[in-house]
C-alpha cells in the first residue's frame, strides 16, 4: 500500500476523527493483518504526544470463539475489554477481514447472543461519549477478501478506499470539514420537520420522527462516512419497502429484501434469497422486527455495493433503515441484539418527503 494512502489516513483519524491530544490514553484495535495502518496511526498519535497501545487480534479468532465457546463464556462480559472503554479517551478500531465468509455458518443465536453481552460496554461508551469524555472511530484497512467480496482487484480497492474517503484531496481535513457543515444543514432543516415519507420502487413508507435528533455523520465516528440519520418513532413506521441491495450478514447474502410494517413491526416479510435467515434474524429478540434508524447516504464518491457495510450504507443517491437496536444519540429507545442496515437505491424515482414536502428526489437533496 502505498505511503500516502497511510499517512493521510493515519493523519486525518487522528488529527481529525478523533482529535487525538497531549496525554490522551488511546488504544489502537485492529486484526493482525491491519499491521501497517496501526503503525503509522501509531507514529502519528505518538508526534502530538498522546500515549497509545496498540491491540492487535488474529484474523480466526472470532471462528474459534464460536465453534468451542460455552453459552457462559459467549454471554460473558469481558472486564478487560470493559476497563478500556471505561478508561480510554480515545479508541481507533481498525476493521479488516482474512476471510470475509469465516462466520457464515455460525447460528445467529450465538451472534445475538455474544452482542447481547456487549450491552454494558456500548452504554458505558455512549454514556462517556455523551459527557465528551471519550472519542471513538471505526475505519477499514483493505485486504484480498474485502477486495474480492466486491468484485475488485486489490489496487482497484485501495484506491476506491482512498478516493471514499476524500484522501485524494489536497487537504482530506478541509474536505470533511466542508462536508460536515453542508451535512449540518441538511440535518437542521430535517430537524424541524415531524412526518417523513419515503417513495420508490414497490415502496411506500411513513414514519415520525418528533422528538428525535438527525446526526451528522461527518467522518469522526466512520471513516469514511457521509450519511444523515435518526431513529423514528418506534410504533410510527408503517407502509412497505422493497430494498435494493442484499442484506450481509455474516457472510450470507439476503436478496430483494420486501418488508411490510405496522405501527412499528413487521407484519410480513419476503426475500428471493435467504427468506429463512431472515425469518430467524427478525425473530431474535424482542427489539429485531422494529426499525431503530432511518438514514440517507450522502457519500457520492462510494460509487458501487461492496458487501461492506461501512461503506455501502454511505453510498450517495441511497437510503437504508436497520432492524433492531436504535442509537441512543439519535434519541431512538428500541433495544436489540441486533442491528442491521438494509439500502435501497433512490436515484431513479425515489422521493422523500417532510410533513408534505419534497426534499429529495431521484438520490439528491433539492434543500
């Protein structure tokens, strides 16, 4: 990977993402194989006199977890993992893949059950976050698999990774800090509006959200970013939704994903391919079959689905919702195991409309 890709990454998640300063306590996550990029955000946090760890994991472990784990030791909460988000003012999580199908086989029983586990560290960060008291960022580190997961040489990848995150700017910091003051406007003028509905393809949705918070989405949590979203009032979302791209979940592609909802559940379901999966995905907890986010991508420099979500759902000219848990920011209060982004592509014939008026048609905003 080429020295540039590194260092404006490297410089950008800490001088800008996370805002890294003298004395921070930071740690830096990420699978073995991301070595290179930890290194130099390494360096870079170190030059501004912040004292990182770095805490490398192995590419398999997460397959070995699930295949010799006991019930106790999946629902088990780390206290190690649970001091550092307790303790940390900054942490850099650093998602990369050796093998994008290593889970696919694993019941979704476990997965729901390991993430039901992670409840009290993510309050416990949300919480922190809230007071300013703790930053946190997740970025990619291109490999292989992710490469050929979207149908792409390596080289073809990086360099799509490179531009998703406007590194090919002559100053990728000024470029996010444009964005987020366009994206601020675009959530002041949603903020001010109660009834929102989407129109498209098979798709005719209603939802309300008074009282919740549209978030900004600017590169600082995500990188790269570039979305809008809220989290709708749970029992308001009724009307049908057919979605575009496949739901990836761990590894298991869902295609032409149909939901039908009634004061905030799904009342019935279909999908070309994976139906069964899907059936048990919503049927998990008691939160699953509820939408706990509603977003608009706004990233048109993410130009094709990749099957990796930190990108996908940013994609310009897109909206997606997730099934499951809201996030707190937002002021949505469903409670997953889960949560699950599905898109759908509004740049031919999608509307969305606030309290009556349209302000977005055919995948851009007219506001």
């Amino acid at each position: 990977m080429s020295d540039i890709f590194l260092e404006r990454l490297a410089n950008v998640i800490t001088n800008y993402s996370l805002d890294v300063q003298e004395g921070n306590e930071v740690v830096i996550i990420g699978d073995s194989m991301t070595e290179p990029l930890m290194l130099e955000m390494y360096k870079e946090m170190l030059k501004v006199g912040a004292h990182p760890a770095l805490l490398p994991i192995f590419g398999h472990a997460k397959e070995v977890f699930f295949k010799y784990a006991s019930e106790e030791q999946i629902t088990h909460t780390s206290y190690i993992i649970k001091n550092i988000y307790e303790k940390t003012d900054r942490i850099a999580n650093i998602r990369s893949s050796i093998n994008t199908k290593q889970l696919t086989n694993v019941d979704p029983g476990k997965i729901a059950l390991e993430q039901k586990s992670l409840t009290d560290i993510i309050k416990i960060m949300f919480e922190r976050e809230s007071k300013g008291n703790i930053k946190w960022n997740i970025t990619a580190y291109p490999t292989d698999s992710m490469a050929q997961e979207a149908s792409m040489s390596l080289f073809d990848y990086r360099d799509f990774v490179f531009k998703a995150g406007h590194l090919d700017k002559d100053d990728p910091v000024a470029e996010w800090k444009r964005i987020s003051k366009m994206q601020q406007k675009y959530c002041d003028w949603l903020q001010r509006r109660e009834e929102f509905r989407f129109v498209g393809e098979d798709t005719d949705l209603t939802l309300s959200c008074k009282g919740r918070k549209w978030i900004n989405c600017d590169g600082t949590k995500n990188f790269p970013d570039g979305e809008v979203f809220t989290g709708p009032v749970e029992d308001s979302v009724n009307g049908k939704i057919r979605f575009t791209y496949p739901l990836i979940y761990l590894g298991n592609e869902i295609e032409d994903i149909v939901l039908e909802f009634k004061d905030g559940q799904v009342e019935s379901f279909s999908a070309r391919k994976g139906q069964g999966l899907l059936e048990k995905i919503i049927g998990l907890d008691e939160g699953s079959n509820k939408v706990g986010e509603i977003a608009i991508g706004t990233n048109y420099n993410i130009t094709r689905f990749t099957k990796n979500i930190l990108f996908d759902e940013k994609i310009g000219g897109t909206m997606h919702m997730a099934l499951g848990r809201s996030i707190p920011e937002s002021g949505g209060k469903n409670m997953s195991s889960i949560h699950l982004d599905i898109l759908k592509d509004m740049k031919v014939g999608g509307m969305v409309f606030a309290d009556d008026e349209m302000f977005y048609k055919d995948g851009k905003f007219l506001i």
